[in-house]
C-alpha cells in the first residue's frame, strides 16, 4: 500500500511540473524521484493516458502546450514577461560586435534586442519588424536595412516572396531568431506558416543562429516548425536551473547564455 500510495504522489507531482514547465525529462524525473528510468516512463505513459501529457522522445510535454494555434495579440505578447525579456534583449545585444551584420527576427524579445544594440555606425541590422525599424530609426549611426514585402498587422512585420528575396543573396554573421514554441524535441515552432519559411532563409544566409526567448515558450510546439534545436548555435534565455537547459545544450550542441 506505501508502494501505491507513493506512486499516486509522485504521479500527481510529476503532472503539476509538466504543467507548470511545459516539458520534462525522464532522465531529471528519474534522479529527482531515486526511480528507475523505466518507472518514470510508466508514470509519463499513465499521465498521456489521462490527457494530461504527450510523450516526447526522453520525456514528455504538456498536453496544453501542443498545437498551440491560437496566436496571442501584439499588446498581450508585449505586455507578457517584459522583465526576462529585457535582460534576454541586453545579453544578446552585448553578443553583437563592431563590424557585425545582424537580422533581428519580428517579435517582443529581439525588439529589446534593437532598443540595447549599441549605436555604432559599423553595425548592420536588417530586420523585417516595423517595430524594430522605428527603434533603430531614432538611434543616429546604426545601418539599418528593412526587409521589405506584405505588411501582417497582427504583428507589424513584413512577410513574403519579397521578403525572402532580399535575403537569397546575403550573408550575414548573426540571426537573433525570436520564437512562439520551444521544445527540446519537436524543435522551434511559430504560428504564422509564412514567418517560418522566412525564419528559415534567415538561418541559411547567417553564420551563426542564435534563437531568444524566456522560459515561458519552453515546452510549446506551435504548427509550423522554424528549425530543429540542433541547428542552433546558441540560446539566450532566462531558464533556471530547473528547467534542465544545459543538459539539453550538453546533448543537442548549443551554447546556453542565461540572462
């Protein structure tokens, strides 16, 4: 009966974490519980069964968090976790040196991005965000590039063929990549098909890709995926040491930078 009645509890522990977190690891769960690995995955595979979780490969994700369609509005977006954001936005602007070119990807954190970019005539942003345009637009020596192409109100961000064209031909040394979902397993995601194809040609013309965001899109997978997070070279974010991120850059090849 003690058995029994230690399974219920860490079963409806492990389900407040998967709730909480978005995603969890059997390898964390199994060191955290002193259980066997395989006793983790009986938990996980009883928890899918009762709707709470979708297994994962090593783990499993929320049952809230997959398929995540429902794309929030620019002012929730904006007014959600500008703290975190601020701190990402400054990290990763510190990561830019004189002589870069850069993209900034449309979305609240890399916008903190171009609001700490220092204002350095030898620095290149192109970037697709009319919101981040605006910003750069005040700073006096900055060169800034716009991407052009259809206007998506929703976002304030330009999307399509033209947008994509202006990229086949450059080469640039950095994508600060913004995100809508982040799984370890089921890769970067967004909600907007469009964003995702001109996320990826983002990614091919850019030395190096470097995806930021806080720790609430951990564990949200939105329909359309940007890239798997092996293709990154570095994350900037504001994860805890709970939310198990160094192991996944130890295992998937990225470089953490915690804000």
């Amino acid at each position: 009966m003690v058995i029994t009645r230690d399974t219920s509890r860490r079963r409806q522990e492990i389900s407040t974490l998967v709730r909480e977190r978005g995603s969890v690891q059997v390898t964390d769960l199994s060191e955290r519980y002193g259980v066997s690995m395989q006793t983790i995955r009986k938990d996980l595979h009883f928890l899918a069964k009762k709707g709470v979780a979708e297994r994962s490969y090593g783990g499993a994700i929320s049952a809230d968090a997959v398929n995540v369609v429902a794309e929030p509005p620019l002012e929730t977006k904006r007014a959600a976790n500008p703290d975190a954001k601020a701190r990402i936005g400054a990290l990763a602007a510190a990561m830019v040196r004189p002589g870069d070119s850069v993209v900034l990807d449309s979305g609240t954190t890399t916008l903190q991005i171009a609001h700490h970019l220092p204002d350095d005539e030898e620095i290149t942003v192109l970037t697709n965000d009319l919101d981040i345009l605006c910003a750069l637009a005040r700073k006096e020596h900055i060169r800034v590039v716009m991407l052009g192409g259809a206007l998506r109100r929703r976002n304030r961000a330009f999307y399509g063929a033209q947008t994509e064209s202006a990229l086949s031909d450059l080469h640039v040394d950095k994508l600060f990549l913004g995100v809508d979902g982040f799984d370890f397993e089921r890769g970067i995601t967004t909600h907007y098909e469009p964003e995702a194809m001109l996320n990826r040609k983002m990614a091919k013309a850019a030395q190096q890709v470097i995806a930021v965001t806080d720790r609430s899109k951990f564990g949200k997978v939105c329909l359309h995926r940007i890239l798997n997070v092996e293709e990154i070279d570095d994350l900037v974010t504001d994860a805890t040491e709970e939310d198990a991120v160094q192991s996944a850059a130890d295992r998937l090849g990225f470089r953490l930078h915690r804000a």
